[in-house]
C-alpha cells in the first residue's frame, strides 16, 4: 500500500489548482481541508480522516466553474485514487462526495444525498463562502465575471436551477441568494455556529456599503 497517500493527493491538486483564477485556487482547498478538520474535532465525529481530506483538497478539481472536461478529470482523479490503493469504499466516498456537494448541484433533479465526510467537506467549503473571506471571494468571482457591484433595479432572485444560478446578478444580490442562506443549510453543529456568526459581520458589512453607496 503506498504511504503518505494524502501527500500524493495535495500534491495532485496542487498542480491542477495552483494558477486557478476564480478563486477555487490550491490556498482555498488547503483552508478547506483545515475547516474540515476543525468540524470533525469540534463536534467529535467518527469518520476516515483519509476520504474527508482527500475530498476537501479534491472537490474544485473537477468542479465545471474550473474545468471544461469535468468527465475527463474526474476520471484522473479516479486513476490517481486507485494508484494510491485506497480501498473501493474510500473511492466510491470520496467521488460521491466531489460530485455532489456543490451547491447548484442541490439545485438540480439529480442532487444525490452525502455521507458524513461528504457533509463534513460541504460545510468547510461553505464556511469559505461567509465571512471576510466570503465577501472577498464574491467580489473576486463576480469582478472576473463582469457582474456589476450592485443595481438597485435588479432585485435579488431564487433559483430554481443550476443555470439560473450561474447567470449571475450583482455582487451585493449574491448575498441575499446564497451567502445568507448558507447557515441554515450547514450540516454540522460547528459549522453552524460558526456560519451565524460570520453572516452577522457580513450583514454589518452590508449596512457600511449601503451608507457609502448612498453618499
């Protein structure tokens, strides 16, 4: 069985993330994995640590916002998994869970329910979703998309959809379509708290912007 398999792993999504633009970048994934880490300590839970981190750093690797091919490379990922000799349980575990944890993918008809390691890595990604770096994150998305900062005419929606939700609105919508929803749709009682907290200092963050755009 070959050793440091985890250390193949981020090695591998190092190299496919490391000039990612959009930001599902390497520093992302890393801090994906450490918020993992931090869920499973903070509410006790009894999981294999190999297929929650190995999703965490492998879950935007074949995400359709950073590659074209997203077949293609979920094959690679399943070459590297099965080079790494990890049992058939971990590799069914970990696919499942980079496949079905996004968010617009529970938008669509096909949303298939996560394990607890998938759980555990859609709450950690999530957690990057609120917050400073959540903010910061939606402006660099949005600014690289051409999405406008924010249009008093264009109210905020809910999507029904995958490509609804990818259309975009405006930077500051992108808060009341998603970000503030995200607390109450974490699986886990850490992640919980944590989200709650953060969506307050997104809502103060709202309120400086408002005084500002209205000078």
């Amino acid at each position: 069985m070959r050793s440091n398999k985890i250390e193949h792993v981020i090695a591998f999504a190092r190299k496919e993330l490391e000039n990612e633009k959009s930001g599902h970048d390497f520093k992302h994934v890393q801090r994906v994995a450490n918020y993992a880490k931090m869920i499973v300590e903070g509410d006790q839970l009894s999981v294999d640590s190999f297929v929650v981190q190995a999703s965490a750093y492998l879950h935007d690797v074949i995400d359709d916002k950073v590659v074209e091919d997203v077949a293609s490379k979920v094959k690679e990922v399943e070459a590297l998994l099965s080079g790494l000799e990890v049992s058939e349980g971990q590799m069914k575990d970990i696919l499942h869970s980079i496949q079905n944890m996004s968010y617009s993918k529970g938008l669509t008809d096909d949303a298939k329910p996560l394990s607890l390691a998938g759980k555990i890595v859609q709450d950690a990604d999530r957690l990057e979703a609120v917050g400073a770096m959540g903010i910061l994150r939606t402006a660099y998305y949005g600014g690289g998309h051409g999405h406008p900062i924010y249009d008093e005419e264009i109210k905020p929606k809910t999507f029904t959809s995958k490509a609804e939700y990818r259309q975009g609105t405006t930077v500051i919508n992108h808060f009341y379509e998603k970000l503030f929803l995200l607390p109450d749709k974490m699986n886990t009682t850490y992640a919980r708290n944590l989200a709650f907290e953060r969506k307050q200092f997104m809502e103060q963050f709202l309120d400086q912007f408002y005084a500002e755009w209205h000078v």
